[in-house]
C-alpha cells in the first residue's frame, strides 16, 4: 500500500533501519520505519485512511507514525533533499536524500534501506557496506564523529553488539574510547541516560552489556559509584535467571524488569550516596520514592528473611514478602544463596500471594461492622489464617472474623 502510494505521490519510499537489518539477520521486527522522499506528516495522513489507522505527528522533525487497528506501528519520516557546497569552484551537488537519510544514522547495520515503490519493489539499497558488517558481525559508524554528535550510540553500540553477538569494529572502538576520553558522556541527560539503561536493561541478555559498558568505562562515566565488582556481578548473573524464570511463568502482574538491573548496578550504595545516583539520573520525585521505598523494604524484609532459622510458615513469608514490591522480591530471591529462603520466595510469587480469601468487605457490614481501616487488618488477618489452613472455606472464615 505504501508503496503504491508513494508512486501516486510521485515520489520514493524505502522501508528502513532495523525492520531491513532484522529481515537480513532473519529476526522478527513488528516496528517499520518509512522514509519518504516528501512531506512524511501528509503522505502518513493518507497512509493512515487508506489503511483505517490513527495518525500522530511531529511537526518539528517531519515525522509521524502510523497505528494500524491490530496495533502495529509504522514510523513515517522525510528525507530531506540537501544540497551540499563543495569548496573552490566545483559545482553544488544534490545528493540522493535517503543515502543523506541513512548516512546520519547510527551503525552501518542499521543503514539499510529497501526501496518500495512498485517499480522496483524489494530493492536493497545499500551505500556503506551494511552487508558485508552483517556478515562479518560488525558494528561500525559511518562517520567519525558520530559518537560526539550523539554518545548514546555508545550505549546503543554496545546493546546491539550483546544482543547479535556482534564485535564493534576497530576504528568504531577507539572512537568509543575517544569520546569517553573528551568526558562526552557529563553532557548527557540524566533522562537520555535512563532511556538508553532501560533499553539495555529489557534485553533478553544484560549481564553481557553491564560488562562490556564496566569494560569501557561507560558505567563509570556515567557515575563513578556505578563501576561493576565482583558482588554486583554475581547479583546481576543470578538476576538474569531469576527475571527468565519468572517470565517464563506468565505470571501477573507484569513488573519492569529494569528496575531490578538497577538495583543490582547500585548494589552497596549507601543511602546518602545513592543521592548522588538519583540526581544524576535527574529522577523526578515520584521515580525517587518509589526506588527509596523499594530500597527500603528489600534491606527490611532481607533481613527478617535470610537470618530465620528452622521452618517459616506461609502465613509468616508472606507477612515478610507482601510489603516488598515485586521487583524487590525477585532482587532478593537473586541476592539469597541459600536454597531454603529462594524456596520460600518462589513459593509466595507463585501460590501464597494469589490466593485469595472468600469473605468480602461486604461481608464484614452484613456482620455490622463498621467500615474503615480495620476492614483491611480483619481481611488481612484472614488471609493469614488461611494461608496456615487454621480456616478453611467461608464459614470458618466468617467464624475466623466474628471471633
Ligand atoms: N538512530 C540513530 N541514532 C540514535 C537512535 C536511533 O541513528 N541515537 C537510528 C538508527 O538508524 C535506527 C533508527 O534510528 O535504526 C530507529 O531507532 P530505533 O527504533 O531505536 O532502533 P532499531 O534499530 O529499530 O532498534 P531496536 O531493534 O532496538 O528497536
């Protein structure tokens, strides 16, 4: 359709960036990105009624993305023609605006493009030897300054690598190097950061990435509190099997996994100085409190946990583990090393937590209670109960609170 399109708009349209580099890698990639050689905001305008999607648009960049009605998105951009001044007496040249589109992005494998207009369908377009790096596992810059016009593909290099089990090239690394060498990395925002973070940390693999930023001094550049040791590292290694078990369980609710990395790169961080980390990260107060909170109840409820002796009954793991977000439960499942507290843990993730008691706030005011906070201590206390099977069923349960 887009293609169609772009030859009744009289104009080129590619399919470009990682949905090409995905397909070359045969990868699944739902996310496509169009570039066009023309207004991009009224060509996604049109793309968007014909294929009875929503549009959004930016204005500023050009760009726009399309939503299809089953959710998939498709990103629309303009190539710009430009026009570029060569010294002394040669003549102005108009260089093809998507070669000038793909030449000002990040990596050689992510400057593919694939031409789309029914003329020449599935065309590949491929300036700066994106193939040859795909098959050599390479990750390359296409210019030598690419990483002071952006250091964040530092962080993005460094994911891409991990996550295909590429090698950056030669010269890409000592620009790498470079650019940590200027102190690239104190200009950017504590808010480009995290995004780049997160990003890393939602990756199948993460031990890999925090090894090879402690390698190059990315953490450190970022926060000198940050650099890896050897307690953090295997934290981090026995998080990553912690997160895939509990994936693997579909259980709800869904929880951001990139909090429990980043608990695990701050680990040993003291209160007062975690401060520092925070305001690097430029967190709102909000993002604040809730890592203060999880923090907090991690170093509360590991405590009671790991120094018990002999057996804990349900009721009392799950009055240790019910205050603690989920994410901080899966922190301190990975942080055990004894078999006995990681039994306990995964038998509240998976059982004692979801179980629930019969007997409603309803239920309560039928019995002439008044409602109130109590409500809540009476419906917890049940639940206790029953975890320890001391009530069983509705009656016993109404019995339990009438008490
Ligand atoms: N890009 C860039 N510099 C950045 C971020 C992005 O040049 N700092 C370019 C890349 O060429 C990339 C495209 O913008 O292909 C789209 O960015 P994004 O969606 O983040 O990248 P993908 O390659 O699709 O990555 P992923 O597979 O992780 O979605």
């Amino acid at each position: 359709t887009a293609g169609q399109m772009a030859e009744e708009f009289g104009t080129e349209a590619y399919v470009v960036g990682g949905f090409v580099r995905d397909l070359l890698l045969t990868r699944n990639n739902l996310d496509m990105d169009l570039v066009v050689e023309a207004d991009g905001i009224a060509f996604a305008k049109k793309l968007a009624k014909k294929m009875s999607g929503r549009v959004k648009y930016h204005r500023k960049f050009k760009t726009a993305v399309v939503i299809l009605p089953d959710g998939q998105r498709i990103d629309v951009a303009t190539a710009r023609l430009e026009y570029y001044e060569y010294p002394a007496a040669l003549p102005t040249v108009e260089l093809s605006s998507i070669k000038m589109d793909l030449y000002r992005r990040d990596f050689t494998v992510n400057a593919l493009a694939v031409h789309i207009n029914p003329s020449s369908f599935g065309t590949l377009v491929d300036f700066f030897g994106s193939q040859r790096d795909l098959k050599d596992k390479t990750i390359r810059v296409l210019h030598a300054l690419s990483f002071v016009e952006d250091p964040t593909r530092i962080m993005r290099a460094i994911r891409f690598e991990q996550r295909f089990n590429f090698k950056i090239g030669g010269q890409t690394l000592s620009l790498v190097k470079n650019a940590l060498k200027l102190n690239l990395f104190s200009k950017l925002s504590g808010y480009r950061i995290v995004h780049e973070l997160k990003l890393i940390f939602t990756e199948a693999e993460v031990l890999g990435s925090i090894k090879r930023m402690n390698e190059l001094g990315v953490l450190e550049a970022i926060h000198p509190l940050l650099a890896l040791n050897t307690s953090r590292e295997q934290v981090i290694a026995e998080l990553e099997r912690v997160v895939s078990w509990y994936n693997l369980l579909y259980l709800e609710p869904e929880i951001s996994i990139w909090k429990i990395y980043f608990l695990g790169i701050c680990m040993g961080i003291s209160k007062p100085k975690i401060e520092q980390i925070y305001n690097r990260f430029s967190f709102s107060q909000t993002e604040k409190r809730e890592f203060v909170h999880l923090r907090e109840t991690i170093f509360w409820a590991a405590g009671n946990i790991m120094n018990i002796r002999g057996e804990l009954r349900p009721s009392e793991i799950y009055k240790i583990l019910s205050p603690v977000p989920l994410e901080g439960v899966l922190f301190i499942m990975a942080r055990t090393t004894r078999d006995i507290v990681k039994k306990y843990i995964s038998q509240y993730l998976t059982n004692l937590r979801l179980q629930t008691v019969d007997i409603t706030g309803d239920d309560l005011k039928a019995l002439g209670l008044i409602p109130g906070p109590q409500y809540t201590k009476l419906l917890y206390e049940t639940k206790l109960a029953c975890l320890d099977s001391i009530v069983k069923g509705k009656d016993e349960q109404f019995n339990f609170v009438k008490k």
